[in-house]
C-alpha cells in the first residue's frame, strides 16, 4: 500500500516568480502563485514549487563542509544545445568542464545544483 503521492518539490529561493520563470523556461509548464509562493506545474510529473525566504542563502557546490542538500536532474536530448539554451536563461555552470560524461552541473539563477543529463 502507497502511503502518499509526491504533489511538488519545493525550492527556497529570494525571488519566486524568477525561479518559478527561470524553470517553466527550462521545462515547460504553467506557473501560478504570487510574490510570496509560486507553483510550475509539469506535465508528466510532480509540480516545483518556490517558496521566498528572507535572508535565502543559496547551497555551496561543490563543497564538503556545507551539503547541496538536493539537486534536480533534468533529462535532455541534446546535451550542447540543452546547455547553451540553459545558460542563456540565466544557469550558471558549476562542473561542466568533463564533455565525456552523460551529464553536466550548473546552478539556477538561485543558486540550486541541477544537472543536465543526456537522455
């Protein structure tokens, strides 16, 4: 028997309509909400939602002394061109030098970990 059904995956960020932009722009999706809480909701999968915190300090990667705490991994076909597009709406690369992997680390406009990964 299932307990439970995942509805979303929270975020805390400064700025949730950005974030809540900045991934619809990534992932398609509607977003609704307001300054204070905004939800994408996905097709296919649980809704993000972006939660203001005041005083938001955005994770450390990589970094032993301080956890990413969590990262999204986001399938793409095209590795290049999923990351050109990804940098163009305000991704950062964190660990994308090794172009022989499946995947490559940025962080969002907010400073989250996620991973491009070729699917």
């Amino acid at each position: 028997m299932v307990l439970a059904k995942l509805d979303a995956v929270v975020l805390d960020c400064p700025d949730p309509r950005a974030l809540a932009g900045f991934y619809a722009d990534v992932l398609g999706g509607t977003v609704e909400g307001d300054d204070e809480w905004m939800t994408l909701r996905v097709p296919g999968g649980p809704a993000l939602a972006f939660q203001r915190v005041p005083g938001f300090v955005p994770p450390r990667w990589p970094a032993a002394d301080h956890s990413q705490q969590f990262h999204l991994d986001l399938t793409v076909p095209d590795l290049d061109a999923a990351e050109k597009e990804a940098l163009e709406l305000g991704a950062r690369p964190l660990d994308t030098a090794d172009r022989s992997r499946s995947f490559r680390v940025y962080a969002d406009p907010a400073g989250h970990p996620f991973c491009l990964c070729a699917g």
